[in-house]
C-alpha cells in the first residue's frame, strides 16, 4: 500500500490481507481473550474487589443513624475539635460521614472481628482510602455504601480522602484503631 495511489485503491479494506498483518490480528486477539478471562477469574476467585452494597439515603437520615451511635458506643474524644471516637460492638453497624474537610466520627474496632461500615457524603464526591491497606471506594452525596470489613491487624489507619474536594482536601484525614 502506498500514499501515492489514486484514492480508490487506498481503501484498506479492499488490499489483500498480508499473512504476518492476518497472524499478529490472530495473537492480538488472542492474548485479548486471555486477559479478559483473566479479569473475570481475579474478579471470582482474587478477593481483590470488596462487594458493597449502596443504598440511597437522604443527609437528615444519615446523620441521625450516626449519631445514634455516637451517642450509644462513645468512648473518649480526641483531636482539638472535639471528634468522638466510637468503639462499636462486634458485627455492629458503624457509620462515618465524608464533608468538607474531615471524617466523622473516628472508629475503634476490635482485630478479626466483622462490622458493616457504612459510608457517605455531606457535600461533595470524596474518596475513602484506607492506609496502609488497599481500600478506596468513591464515596457519593446521597448515597449510602456499606462495606463489611474484618480487621485483621492492630493499629492505627489512616483514612484519607483520594478525591479532590477543595482547598482542603490535604487536610482531610481521618482515623480508625483497632485493638
């Protein structure tokens, strides 16, 4: 094929497929194949992808369910503003409000045992990543995401928010022990 050709016999599609162009479309496809059952099986059997369920909810209703249990598992608080840290019962429901420019409440959870975190958003799109563990999730104004989550180390994590929410997004962290 060739740029100087009249327009007509340009056409790509009316050339003659060369044996090696015919092979590597083949292997191109192929390896596309691959990788795509690949995806499927890591999907199944990885454990890489948290299975989370999301509600929609209103503000008004969210924040009365955490602070029921702000009110109900409150331990101590910390930091200069006052942040209640919460310590929830094994295999409670737990509940932590993303807004601009802090999580609330700070969590205290016990190592290996299950709870239902649930998630959502006052304002704006913010991004929960916890630290130093791989779990992001897009956390949504008006929606409520639940995760369950099982410690399975003691520490201090660190929850940082991975979505540009403003001028204060470097700011904006949080924190979960477990004990």
């Amino acid at each position: 094929m060739s740029a100087i050709l009249p327009p007509s016999d340009r056409l790509w599609w009316k050339q003659p497929l060369d044996r090696v162009e015919g092979t590597w479309i083949l292997i191109a496809f192929i390896w596309c194949m691959i990788m795509f059952a690949m995806m499927v099986g890591w999907h199944i059997y990885g454990k890489q992808n948290l299975s989370t369920e999301t509600y929609k909810t209103t503000r008004e209703l969210f924040t009365a369910k955490t602070q029921a249990v702000v009110d109900k598992y409150t331990v101590r608080t910390e930091t200069d503003k006052n942040i209640p840290v919460v310590r929830p019962p094994a295999g409670s429901d737990v509940y932590l409000i993303s807004r601009l420019w802090d999580w609330w409440p700070i969590l205290e959870l016990e190592k290996d045992k299950t709870y239902r975190l649930h998630l959502t958003s006052m304002d704006y799109n913010h991004g929960f990543s916890l630290q130093p563990v791989n779990i992001n999730i897009q956390v949504v104004p008006g929606y409520e995401h639940v995760v369950k989550v099982t410690p399975n180390q003691s520490g201090i994590f660190s929850i940082i928010c991975n979505e540009y929410c403003g001028i204060g997004h470097a700011n904006m962290v949080g924190r979960i022990y477990v004990k």
